[in-house]
C-alpha cells in the first residue's frame, strides 16, 4: 500500500514504537494521524507533530469505537490503523492473579480484537484497509520468566493471522510486527532475555513496519535472528524448548532481582 495520502491511526503513540511510527508516517506524507495513548502526553505529541491526539484505554471496547468515531470525524476515514499499545505484565505463572491476567488480556490482545471488529466493516465498504498490529517476537517464540505476556502476544499474532487469511483477498492488509528488545519504556530497566540479540531505536522498527505495508509483508522482524529461530522451533520443537530451558537458566537471577525492585 502506497502511504502518501493515506488517513492514519497509531495507539501507544505517546513514546516508543508508536512515537516513532507517526514521526515515519508524516514522513512518508501522510495526509493526516491520529495519534493515541493512554498517557495524555499523547495529547502533547501529536501537537508537535502537527495531528490530533486522543486519549483512551484500548483495553476497553468503548474507547476503542470512540477513538475510530474520532478518527472519522477529524479526517474522513481511516486506511491504516496501527494497534500498537501495549504492556509488560506481571512475571512468572504462580503468583499472577486473575486480575493481572485481566488486564494485560485486554491490552496485548483485546485492543486489536476490538480495533478489527469495529474497523474491517468500513474497510471492506471502501474497498480496502490495512492493519498494523504490534505483538512480540515473544509470541513467536514464547517469553522467558512472563506467561501473560508469553500467551497475549502469541494471541496477538494469531488474530493477526486469522484476520489476514479471512479478509487479505478481500482488500484488507495486515502487517505483525514481532521486535525483539526495543528501546522504550518498557525496557528502561532493562531488556531481560529480549535482549539476547541486542536492544534497537523504535525507530528501526518503524521504518521496518513502513517497508511492509509498501511490500504488504505480513510478519515484520526488525531482530532478523527471530527467523532463524523460528525455523529451529519448527525443524526440532523438543530440542527447541531444550534450548529455552538453557535460556531460562540463564536468566534465573536476573528476573529474581527484577521482581524484588
């Protein structure tokens, strides 16, 4: 998909990965992007960059229908939406609650659900549309020491499948994106076992993600390291978990003293 001209929407566009999408997005001549967060700071970005802002939990489906209302309204429609919001979680299995398990479910994986079901209808009715959604390469290939993050973005990545095999004929586009380490926010104390190849700019990201709406590309690995392990995840599943259990040891102690902060 040609980006000049196009009407766009990036959630999580506050700092990082989204920050960096609407800055590439204006530079590819966008017409116009809304940018959304959680964090009203959004508000203040989006000023700079010259767009609007909106605030919302994109957990919820009632702000996700309000910001699509709201893109509509400030620009006409929407072609690209970007689900890009999302959070770490709480660590481990044993001692998450249900609530934990709650919430980061409807953030990492709820978001998107909510954004395709409101937007592929008008979509399909102006015969085409593209949707970003960010996942992790941790939903390819599992999240050391984090079981909700580990599940919500292998979710993530399924729906994005799903979407693509359902609607790609029908002139609807789909891109995942599936970063290792990034450097936002998130990773601030730290990237953990994400990191094992090596932390990048969001800005590398974005510019990867650009490059596949261009190319209509459906997985997007700014890390190029995550296709080589997919293909040993596929060649050999046992020795494939033998090695993350390796992997896990090694990285032990560094979620023992991450927890304790």
């Amino acid at each position: 998909m040609d980006i000049v001209d196009k009407r766009v929407v990036v959630t999580g566009a506050a700092s990082g990965i989204g920050k960096a999408l609407a800055i590439e997005f204006k530079n590819e001549k966008a017409k116009d992007v809304v940018l959304a967060d959680l964090n009203e700071d959004v508000l203040k970005v989006a000023e700079e960059l010259g767009f609007s802002g909106f605030a919302l939990n994109v957990g919820k489906e009632e702000e996700v229908k309000g910001l699509i209302s709201f893109a509509n309204e400030k620009m006409g429609g929407i072609d690209i939406f970007c689900s890009n919001a999302g959070i770490g979680g709480a660590f481990g299995l044993l001692d998450v609650s249900t609530d934990d398990w709650q919430t980061i479910w409807d953030v990492n994986f709820m978001a998107h659900a909510h954004a395709a079901k409101h937007l592929i209808p008008q979509m399909l009715d102006q015969g085409s549309g593209y949707l970003v959604n960010t996942a992790s390469a941790a939903g390819l290939l599992t999240q050391i020491g984090a079981a909700p993050y580990s599940v919500t973005k292998a979710a993530a990545v399924s729906l994005a499948e799903w979407i693509k095999i359902t609607y790609g004929e029908k002139g609807i586009g789909v891109s995942c994106l599936c970063p290792q380490a990034v450097k936002t926010a998130m990773t601030a104390q730290g990237p953990g076992v994400a990191g094992v190849d090596g932390m990048i700019e969001a800005d590398e990201c974005a510019q990867d993600v650009i490059d596949a709406i261009k190319k209509e590309r459906f997985l997007v690995t700014p890390h190029k390291e995550v296709l080589e392990y997919i293909k040993r995840k596929t060649t050999d599943y046992d020795r494939w978990i033998t090695g993350m259990q390796r992997l896990q040891g090694r990285f032990e102690e560094f979620y023992e003293d991450f927890k304790d902060q």
